[in-house]
C-alpha cells in the first residue's frame, strides 16, 4: 500500500514539475468486472474493454484495495499457462481493445480483504495521449463470480 501510494505521488509531483496536465481521459470503459475471491486468496483478476476516439496507452492502473496492480497477458504455448506483465497497453482510435479471462487482464496482488460479489472496487487508470499528455479517469467495478 505504502509502495503504490509513493508511486502515485511520485508520478503526480514529476507531471507538476513537467507542465503534464492531469485531466479526464476520452476513454469509454465498458465490460467491466472484477473477479470474486475467497478467503486468503491474495490476487484476484479485473477485465473491461477499454475504447478511444484518438490512439492513447494505457500508463498506469491502481485500486486502493489492492497492494499493487499491473497489467498482464496470458497464452497457452504447448499446453502451458504463460502470464506476462505489460508495461502499457496501446489503445488505438476507435479500436475497442478488450480485457477478458484467457488473454489481457489487470492482476490485482496484496488484498488486504476478500473481493464479494455485489461489492465495487474504485480504481485509478492512467493514460498517455499522442502528445505525451497523462489523463486519469476514475471508474468503479463490480465484483462478479467467475462463470
């Protein structure tokens, strides 16, 4: 919690001393759904479909419930479950980009607290535009159980 709360403030003092203006996003988020974990259960996973009128990247992903949170791919190759961290996510104009179970996904590490159906999780998206320009958009989950 400590870590991703000097991240954050790390990230808006260094947008403070660059001039980046930190604004709404033009991100549509539909789709959206965190999955329900049990007891003891420390990382969860969280999917939506992200959409765009102009190319942006998703930067930076963060949920007070949460001591961390990243971006991940996941494939099968020869049989094997691979899970990857990403960096960013490429948002392309009016190219949905969706994140679903089996493929793109945000992993949610360190819960303090099991995740319940019906219950929200608030969490922080940041994204880059074309001119270098973070935005932030703010946006609440539902919690779901995996079908």
């Amino acid at each position: 919690m400590i870590k991703a709360l000097a991240h954050m403030v790390f990230k808006l003092l260094l947008g403070l001393l660059l001039g980046i203006s930190l604004a709404r996003a033009d991100v549509t988020i539909s789709d959206a759904w965190v999955r329900a974990s049990n007891p003891g259960q420390s990382v969860v996973a969280a999917y939506l479909t992200l959409s765009s009128r102009e190319n942006v990247r998703l930067v930076y992903v963060e949920t007070a419930r949460a001591g961390s949170t990243e971006l991940h791919s996941m494939s099968m190759q020869n049989g094997v479950m691979k899970m990857r961290h990403v960096a960013e996510l490429a948002i392309p104009a009016n190219k949905p980009v969706k994140l679903a179970p089996g493929g793109l996904h945000l992993m949610l590490f360190e819960l303090p607290s099991p995740f319940q159906v019906g219950e929200q999780i608030r969490f922080r998206l940041c994204f880059k535009d074309g001119s270098g320009n973070l935005h932030e958009q703010f946006v609440s989950l539902p919690v779901k159980a995996a079908n």
